[in-house]
C-alpha cells in the first residue's frame, strides 16, 4: 500500500527543512511541524494503521526518542503492544543490548529482556522517524531478534535514500517518503 500524490505532498509539505542543522551542509528534516499539523498527522497515522492491518503484529518496537512517538499511536490504532528500544542506560530492568558504529566511535541502543513475552516468535514491527546511514536501526532491528521475536519489517517515516541505510538489513523495510 502507498500513499496517493496528494497524500504523499500534504505529508511532506509538513516537513519543515532547517539548513545547516546540526552542523554546517546538513538539512535537518523537523518533524515537529508534522506533528503539529493534525490533517498531516493524521493522514499519516491513517496510511500506517492501513498499511498495517494485515500484517497480524503482536507489538510495535519504537527507536528512542521519535519512534515512541508514530510506534505507540499506531500500537494503539492496531490493538497490540509497545516496546521502547531506548539509548543505553535508559531502561530500569534487566536489558539486551546491541552496539553500532557512528561516523567516530560506538553507540548502543536497550530492550527488555523480556520486552516480548515468554511466548518465542513474536511478530514485530520496527518504527522510527527517520533513516539515514541506518546503524541504529539495524541494531535495534538485531535487538529484536536476539531476544526470540521476529523483525517482520523496518517502517521509517522519511528515508534519506542516497545514504543507502536499508542495505544490510534481515528485514524488510518501509518507507513513506523516501528524499534522493
């Protein structure tokens, strides 16, 4: 399922572009003014939910901090549960967790060891706003299966295409918008 034209411009026209954020050559693409559009957002959220219906999910795991917030909205339109993949440090019980590499040095993003159940095999969705070279992702992505669920499928709101992020991944992967 993908969105229509219309569909697709009211979505990125909501998306506003900062220049040189956060550093000097960089557009930051800024969510914000999406989630502060309710026809935007809620076209959004309508498409996912759409999209989703049929993949017979048991939860939504959502990378910190903007995934939580498309992963437990649609967690909620789909009837199902929410898992937050969280930076390290971040989570109170006992955690599994994953490292990846940035441009200089390493990062590592948690879960629940129990994050899914007792019950192995659990279907999982992987949520996020964004995907640029794709590290955290794919290490949260790993997390997942490390602790006996099922990444089913990768769903990023933009990707940045020309970075090449989806390439490496076990799972499939989604995009709503892709920016060349």
């Amino acid at each position: 399922m993908s969105l229509s034209s219309e569909e697709k411009e009211i979505i990125l026209n909501s998306i506003r572009d900062i220049p040189d954020f956060p550093k000097p050559g960089i557009v930051f693409k800024d969510i914000t003014t999406l989630l502060g559009n309710a026809n935007a957002f809620n076209t959004l959220m309508d498409h996912l939910t759409n999209r989703y219906l049929g993949y017979d999910l048991d939860y939504i795991a959502g990378i910190d901090a903007r995934g939580f917030i498309f992963g437990s909205i649609l967690a909620d339109r789909l009837g199902i549960g929410f898992v937050p993949v969280r930076k390290q440090g971040k989570l109170p019980y006992t955690t599994v967790a994953e490292k990846y590499s940035l441009e200089y040095g390493f990062d590592e993003v948690e879960i629940h060891i129990d994050a899914f159940g007792e019950e192995k095999g659990a279907k999982v969705l992987l949520i996020d706003d964004l995907i640029a070279t794709g590290g955290t992702a794919k290490a949260a992505a790993n997390l997942i299966d490390k602790v006996g669920a099922h990444c089913v499928e990768a769903c990023f709101i933009m990707e940045l295409a020309f970075l090449n992020g989806r390439e490496g991944f076990n799972s499939e992967v989604y995009s709503v918008l892709q920016i060349d």
